[in-house]
C-alpha cells in the first residue's frame, strides 16, 4: 500500500549486509489459540512471499489497524462498514479506482450490494478484475470499464453507494472527483473510503521524519534488514519532488487535500483513522523481517504503542483513515 512502489526513494540503507533471525517464545499474553494461528502463519511464511509494507503483514491488521477499525482484531474495514451501515444489500454500487476487483467481489460475497459497477484507468487492472470476477462466479453481478476518474461524468442520482480503497490519493482533480461522487449518489447514499491522507507527494514533515527515524533506529538490526537490497536500513529520508514523478506522479499527488474536499461536499458518518505516520514510513521495505514468533510480536507490538503515544501527545496526525460520508443533497 502506498509505499511499495516507492520503497527504494527514502529508505537510506548502510553498506553492511545483515542476515534474517527471529527468537522462538511463548506469549502469555496470548491464547493457546492465537498462539497456534500465529504459529501456523509463521511455517507459511517460510515459503511463501514476504510482505514488504506496514498494510501486508498479517499480525499488523489483525493486532493494530483491524482493532482501530472495526473493534475486532478479525474484522477487516469492509465488513466492519458492512455490519454497521449495510445490513441490507444496496440495488446498485460503484467501486471508484477499483484496481484487480479485490473490494467489489468481497463486498458482492457478503452482500453489500446487489450489483456493482467498477472503474479503473488501468486496462490491465480491469482486466484482472474481470478475470477474478468470473472466478468467483460474480461476473454476472459486476460491470467493468476503463476511465479517467480526474474527467470522467456520471449519470445524476444513478447509485446507491459508492466505494473507494485507497485509490482517492492517485486523484489530481479532486474538485471534479468529489462533484461526481455527490452527483451520481442517490440522496441519503453514503460514499465510502480507506484512504491515505498523509502529505502530498510523500513530503514528510519534519517531526514525522524526527519521530520516525528514532522508533527505527529503536529496532534491534536484525529486523531492519532491506528486502530489497539485503541492508540494514538505518535512515528513512524524505523523497524529492522530481524522484515522486519519475516513479509515478499521481502517487499522493494531494492526499492531504481529500478529507477537506470531502468535507465540503459531504456530510462525514464516522471516521476512524488507523495510524500508519511513523509505521508505515519505519516497516517499509523491512516488515518481512517480523516473523510470528513471540519475539517479533513484542517487538510489533511495542511499535504500535510508539505510535500511539506519538499520535496522542504531539501535532501528527493519523496518515490513513476509514470515513463514511453521506450525500444530503
């Protein structure tokens, strides 16, 4: 998520070379339960990719964004929003920069919607989207297509909800996005995202980048090392304008300016920011490292807690939100 695209920009990596380890435990604060799901995540991880961002580790939603939205440390973001807001299925949805198709079948296979319509700039993404769609068997209930959403008209009143999942950020003109969500929700729809909302173009302040740098440099080295280089990272630095552009250009292009335009256009439900200002910034490119092991869950763990006592006692703010905004036209 966000940064994995970018992850080589600002994570200044040391010339040393370092080597993976992990400590096997027991965790008393744990159930037998857990214990052994987490044990059991920790023999599939041997052989299987590594994630390499905050939002890919399984332990980091299931201990710390899940528990922040939703309550329930097993309860992602789209079913906490399904049991609160769509207990009976809608007629008809759109899902706005829908990428491979992950949010429309999820939301179709636990009834959110009876059908969806889905848009996404990159042909190769719809075609994947299709391609999951028929998969799953919910093709039937799913209409893909490829558009620029910065110039892109909607039909009026056409839909009762509308879904974006952290594709928000990849919009320049935000003005005419928000103008269509609010046209083509029905009145009384609700517009649903999970988005970063940290600042443009990646440039971290500089408390962020102070405050980040310390927690990582607070990690023992045998959980920083590069994914991809094989480095202890022992910097995280704050990328140039012409490095955002040359990897992608609408990365972030104004995250910092959607929760206003939302605000202008809608009127704002719930909101339930999940951090990810120094978490997401300190395990890119290094979340692999922590494996499930009782020792690397500690570690997480401590982490987490960093970060919410960064949040609570200084001027930053959450980088990522869930937010549910309604149309009363």
């Amino acid at each position: 998520m966000v940064l994995k695209a970018l992850r080589n920009l600002f994570a200044g990596n040391a010339s040393r070379e370092g080597e993976h380890s992990a400590n096997n435990g027991s965790d008393n604060e744990l159930t037998r339960e857990e214990n052994d799901h987490w044990a059991k995540r920790a023999r599939e991880l041997a052989s299987g990719a590594l994630p390499t961002a905050w939002s890919d580790h399984e332990y980091v939603n299931a201990k710390y964004i899940h528990p922040m939205v939703s309550g329930d440390p097993r309860v992602g973001w789209l079913e906490a929003t399904a049991k609160r807001y769509f207990q009976t299925p809608v007629d008809k949805a759109l899902s706005l920069g829908c990428g491979g198709g992950n949010l429309e079948c999820h939301a179709l296979h636990i009834d959110m919607a009876r059908h969806f319509d889905a848009f996404d700039a990159s042909p190769g993404s719809i075609e994947l989207a299709r391609e999951l769609a028929r998969k799953h068997e919910l093709h039937h209930r799913v209409d893909y297509a490829v558009a620029d959403l910065n110039v892109h008209e909607f039909a009026e009143n056409h839909y009762d909800a509308v879904f974006a999942g952290q594709s928000v950020h990849h919009i320049a003109n935000l003005e005419h996005y928000f103008a269509q969500v609010k046209k083509t929700l029905k009145p009384g729809g609700l517009f649903v995202i999970n988005e970063f909302v940290g600042p443009n173009q990646f440039q971290w302040t500089d408390l962020q980048l102070q405050e980040a740098n310390a927690l990582l440099r607070s990690i023992p080295e045998k959980y920083r090392i590069s994914m991809s280089t094989g480095n202890v990272v022992d910097t995280i630095g704050r990328p140039t304008i012409e490095q955002m552009n040359a990897v992608d250009p609408t990365e972030a292009i104004r995250s910092e300016d959607i929760l206003p335009g939302i605000r202008e256009h809608f009127d704002v439900v719930s909101q339930h920011d999940f951090g990810g200002t120094l978490l997401q910034l300190v395990l890119n490119d290094i979340a692999g490292n922590f494996t499930y092991s009782a020792d690397c869950r500690r570690e997480l763990d401590r982490l987490f807690e960093v970060e919410k006592e960064v949040l609570a006692t200084t001027e930053l703010t959450a980088d990522f939100t869930l937010l549910v905004a309604q149309n009363n036209k």
